[in-house]
C-alpha cells in the first residue's frame, strides 16, 4: 500500500509543500507533466481543449445567446 505523505499531517509533512498552486492545480500540472513526458498526450491538443471549454463552450456562451434572445424577437425564429 502506497504512503501519502499528506494522510498523516502529525508527521510534519503539509499539504501545500510551498507550491505556488493550489491543490487541484498543482495536480492537474503534475498529471500534465507526466503524461507528456511520456509521450501519451500533445501539449497543443491539451492547449487546444482548453482554449475550446474557456471560450467556445460554457455558461457564458449560454448567457450570450439568453441575452440575444431577449433583445432580438427574431432570434427564435
């Protein structure tokens, strides 16, 4: 069974380790790293995943097309 330095704060280990990121970032990143170091994902394909969820995709586009429909009593039609 593996040893988590994390599940036993009593041993002086913290959380944080001094990493500039927060916990899920600092794992997203480390995830990252490895997996490109491996030759497993493209850091483009992950850029280009990103780039489509932040501003193709989401709640704020969503917003946009509430407000057009509102504004504009074409819009449906």
């Amino acid at each position: 069974m593996a040893h988590d330095h994390h599940d036993h704060p009593e041993d002086g280990h913290e959380d944080d380790h001094d990493n500039e990121f927060d916990p899920m970032t600092a794992r997203v990143k480390a995830l990252e790293t490895i997996l490109v170091s491996k030759g497993l994902i493209d850091p483009a394909a992950i850029d280009a995943i990103v780039e489509t969820y932040e501003h193709k995709v989401g709640p704020r586009n969503g917003a946009k097309v509430v407000a057009e429909a509102w504004s504009n009593p074409g819009f449906a039609d």
